[in-house]
C-alpha cells in the first residue's frame, strides 16, 4: 500500500489565480494539485489534496488523516495560520510529521502574518517559493518518511 501524505489548504485558496495575482501569483488551486501529484509519484506516495474555507473540515481532515495513518501533512492554513488554535490542536494531536507551507514570504508581510501558531506543531516550514513551495514541502517530508525518489 502506498503511502499517503495530505495536502490540505485553508481559506481563499480556491481564489487561487485571480486573488492579488501580483502577491499569489497566476497559478490556481488546480496548478498546485498537478504539481502536488507529479512530486509525490516521483516517491511513490498518494495524496488526499483539499481546500476549505471552513477551519471545522480542516480540523476533520488532520483527524482524518491521523485515523488514516497517513504519512504527514504538508498544509497552508492561509487565514488560519494565526489565529487556530484548534488547527494546533488538531495537529499536536495527530503526531503525524507536517511541513507548513506559504506561498508568500509571510515575515516579509504586515506583522500580524509573522506570528505561525501552526509552526509550533510542524516539523518545518517553507514560505516565499510560490507553489513550488508545496512541491519542496512534499520532498522534504519525503525525505523525513524514508520514500526515496523512483528512477
């Protein structure tokens, strides 16, 4: 059985594309699930990808995903990131390997974005590499399970 990582993306980024293009760039939500895919088949590892704009679902799918024993979680909290507790919680209490991920440098924004309550719970966080930053984040947590890259 393959192992799965989810890659799970919080408030707005369905607005992906067309929300602030200059900040967030041109690529959508779909451009990020095709890149998620093609960097987790490199290791073998299957992915549950989801968007939510409702912090509730986001807390279902990190229990979901510890109940699945899934491999890690790569997650942009987005909106979440400094004000959920109960994403922290959540993720405390999976004990399952997570890579938090900003598509945007969020200690080059306004201050209120530099303070992560989800870093707290994550084994590494990558910011300021647009999408691709979820493609670092799925090689590093490659990295942290064993997978080794197919040939």
């Amino acid at each position: 059985m393959a192992k799965t990582v989810y890659v799970l993306n919080g408030p707005n980024l369905n607005l992906l594309g067309t929300r602030e293009p200059e900040k967030y760039g041109r690529a959508t939500l779909a451009d990020v699930e095709k890149l998620c895919r093609a960097t987790a088949k490199r290791y073998g590892i299957g992915i549950e990808f989801r968007q939510s704009n409702l912090e509730g679902e986001i807390v279902n799918w990190i229990q979901e995903a510890r109940a699945r024993k899934a491999a890690g979680i790569v997650l942009n909290a987005a909106g979440y990131t400094t004000t959920s507790v109960a994403i922290l919680d959540a993720l405390l209490a999976a004990k399952l390997p997570a890579v938090e991920v900003h598509i945007t440098n969020i200690h080059a924004r306004e201050s209120f974005r530099h303070n992560s309550l989800i870093s707290k719970a994550a084994r590494a966080l990558i910011c300021g590499f647009g999408i691709e930053g979820y493609a670092l984040a799925i090689t590093g947590l490659a990295a942290m399970i064993g997978a080794k890259a197919k040939s």
